[in-house]
C-alpha cells in the first residue's frame, strides 16, 4: 500500500517543503490533534468546522472551509496511513481529487522539515491547480507556524 500512497511522477505532485522551529512529535500533534488542526488548516483568512476526524487507516476526515470571501468548502477525506511522528497520509473523495503525504523528519533537536506532497492522478489534473496551490501552501505553512509558536508558549 505505501508505494501506491508514494509513488508518482513529478508531473502529477505538488510538492512543498517547509523547516520548523519544534519538536516532529510537536508538529505531529499540530496534524492530528484537531483542536490544533482546525485553528491553522488551510490559506491565510480561512476558518474550518470539523464535522468528524477519525485519525486511522480507512477513518474519515470531513470538514468544511470557510473562506474570507464568504464561500464554504466541503471536503471528504479518508486516512489512508498514520505512522507516528513521521507520517499521514489520505485521499480526497471531494474535488479537486488525489492524495496526500505529509511527512515530518527531525532534522535537529528542535526543528522539523515537513515535506508536504499532492498526488494527482494525471499531469492535466496537477496543472489546473498548481498555479495558486503553491502559494497557498505557503500561508498554509506559515499558520502552521503560528500555531506551533502558540503550542509551545
């Protein structure tokens, strides 16, 4: 199963790097603790209701996002594999469709490098999104951020 969750061309993923300031047992909990989760998920402006988060192979993870523009955006996920502290992975079952691995390495004591791969099944599929996902994975990263500094204090 895991090389079906891994496996991908470079013109099918999205892949986007980030080195933080704490410990990957601290970043793991900030991915699967949804009381963390629900307060940096997402771009900048964006709040999130979770409506089930069931952190195991084959459990769900529905929620909704809510954009600063007003708009609400269901989402349908389905864990595919937890491995503590250094991975999660899941797919979508809403659109945009594919899968997700993240990934967490200790790096130093203290700071963590999470590589955050997007799995699509086709390059065509990639591309429609790749153009604003990359930045929005930045704010995404840097809410994360916020909230590890928020977790430590």
């Amino acid at each position: 199963m895991e090389s079906a969750i891994i496996a991908a061309t470079p013109d099918c993923e999205i892949v986007s790097t980030r080195t933080v300031n704490a410990t990957r047992e601290l970043v793991f909990t900030a991915w699967t603790d949804p009381g963390h989760l629900k307060n940096w998920w997402g771009p900048a402006g964006f709040t999130n209701t979770f409506n089930e988060f069931d952190l195991r192979p084959g459990g769900r993870w529905r929620f909704i996002m809510h954009g600063p523009e007003k708009g609400n955006y269901p989402n349908d996920c389905e864990f595919i594999k937890i491995d503590r502290p250094s991975l999660i992975a899941w797919k979508r079952h809403s659109k945009p469709l594919f899968r997700v691995v993240a990934t967490f390495e200790e790096v130093s004591p203290g700071k963590t490098k999470i590589i955050f791969k997007q799995i699509f099944d086709s390059a065509k599929e990639c591309n429609k999104v790749k153009p604003f996902v990359i930045d929005k994975n930045e704010e995404n990263f840097d809410r994360l951020e916020a909230e590890l500094t928020r977790m430590i204090s």
